[in-house]
C-alpha cells in the first residue's frame, strides 16, 4: 500500500454522530492494497492455523474483500486452549473491510473476527456485513483478555457493530456468577 498517501479519516465528529441519514464515503481504494480470497478461505488471519499466533504485527492501508462469502478477517485458530496461543500485539490501521454491496447470494457475517491481546482497531471502515440467515457483526470480540482499542472507525453490521464475547468462556480464565446475587442500589 502507499501507506502515507492514505488520508486519516475522521470517521466520529459531532457532525457526523448528529446526521444518522447518511454514512461518511468509504475510503478512496486507489492508494490501497487489496486481499482477497477465491477459495472460501479467511482473507486476512492472524494465526498460521497451528496455534503459533501472530504477535506485534501491524496491518495498515489494506481493503480486504473477496467475491465469495467468508471471513474477511479472522484473528484465531478456532482451536486455541491457552491464552499464549492467541495472537498479542496487533494493529489494524486504515482498512477497509467489506462484503458486497447488495448481493443476494453471497454474505457476510463477520468483518472482523478478533481473538487475543493488546489488539487495536484504528480509523478503519468497515461495511456490507449482512445476512439473510445469520448474526452479523461489523466486529467480533470472540475470546481473549484484551485491552481492545477500537477508536475513530466507520462500523456496519447489520445485527451488531461491535459485539464482545457469545462464543463461550474465555480460554485461560474461570469465573463463577452467584446464581441469585445480592441486588445492589445506587443513587446520583
């Protein structure tokens, strides 16, 4: 990508929160690389498929699609049992992650499927997530103990935006809810 011609946008103004009817422009493709894939595959992982995680890699500049439903992005393995197997360190900077626009046959329901650590998602544009037959989200945080950044980006998921866990327990981690907790009352 020619990284330093690829403007950053300001997806999130008072403006733009304000006017609901109409979404920022994605951006310009001409300064961007695209990935893609033709066979079903996830276009862009973070795993090699072997629980050996990608760690401290930053991905920028990059539009990210494909002609046939699949993930787009998709930061895990799926058979990950310690936390030292998720990926730690990752930036998404600048991309544009898309399905396509109105298609009757071909959907997507993930933009971002996100496992791991220290993971930020920056001044990216995310859009066409949707499906006739499943929950969609723009992006998925499925497992992992963060901090996740996500910080001036357009997001468009026809279900969720953003949606954090749903996949079951987090890996690494136990937790225990009372099965009737105390109510607890607060005033301002």
């Amino acid at each position: 990508a020619n990284l330093a011609s690829v403007t950053i946008p300001t997806y999130v103004s008072a403006t733009q929160a304000n006017n609901q009817k109409s979404a920022p422009s994605p951006p310009a493709t001409s300064n961007l690389t695209t990935l893609t894939s033709g066979n079903g595959s996830p276009v862009l992982g973070c795993t090699d498929g072997s629980n050996h995680p990608g760690d401290y890699n930053y991905f920028g500049g990059l539009e990210v699609t494909n002609t046939v439903a699949s993930l787009l992005v998709f930061c895990s393995s799926g058979s990950e049992t310690d936390v030292s197997q998720l990926p730690d360190h990752i930036i998404f900077d600048r991309l544009y992650v898309h399905g396509i626009t109105a298609s009757a046959t071909q959907f997507f329901v993930r933009g971002f499927y996100i496992t791991g650590s220290n993971v930020s998602l920056v001044n990216s544009y995310v859009a066409d997530i949707y499906s006739t037959g499943a929950d969609t989200q723009a992006i998925l945080f499925a497992q992992g103990p963060g901090p996740y950044l996500v910080h001036n980006n357009f997001l468009e998921g026809a279900a969720e935006n953003i949606m954090a866990g749903g996949t079951g327990a987090t890996i690494g981690y136990d937790c225990t809810v009372s099965a009737s907790p105390t109510p607890t009352t607060t005033t301002a």
